[in-house]
C-alpha cells in the first residue's frame, strides 16, 4: 500500500501538521532546512507566503513551485 499525505496545517511559521493515509500524524518545523537558502526556499521563510502550502500530488507545494517530497 502506498502511503500518501492526505491532509495538512499549517502550525507555525514554517511549521507543518501532516495525516497520513496509514493513520498517522506528524508535525515537522521546516526551518532549519529552509534557512540553508537558494532561491526556490527564500520565499517561504516569510510566514504568510508559507501559509500558501497546497497538497499537490501528495507533495506540500508552494506557489513559486518549490515543493517538499511526500
């Protein structure tokens, strides 16, 4: 069975609640990884162009296209 993210929140600046079609949930801060930089990652290091996350394909995707594997 393939495990995909059905659902998410945003939780925090650069915070994200996921469920997971197997019935988890899990809570990651992407602000470490998202203060490393580059040019696709700067954007959402403000909060409100955060907030902006969309499920794409069970991927958490940004406007600008930068996206996070599932």
């Amino acid at each position: 069975m393939l495990v995909r993210i059905q659902h998410l929140l945003v939780t925090g600046p650069q915070q994200l609640r996921v469920w997971v079609t197997d019935g988890s949930v899990g809570e990651r801060d992407f602000a470490g990884e998202l203060s490393r930089g580059g040019t696709m990652a700067q954007p959402l290091l403000d909060p409100s162009f955060f907030a902006h996350v969309i499920l794409d394909y069970g991927a958490p995707t940004w406007p600008n296209g930068y996206d996070m594997a599932p």
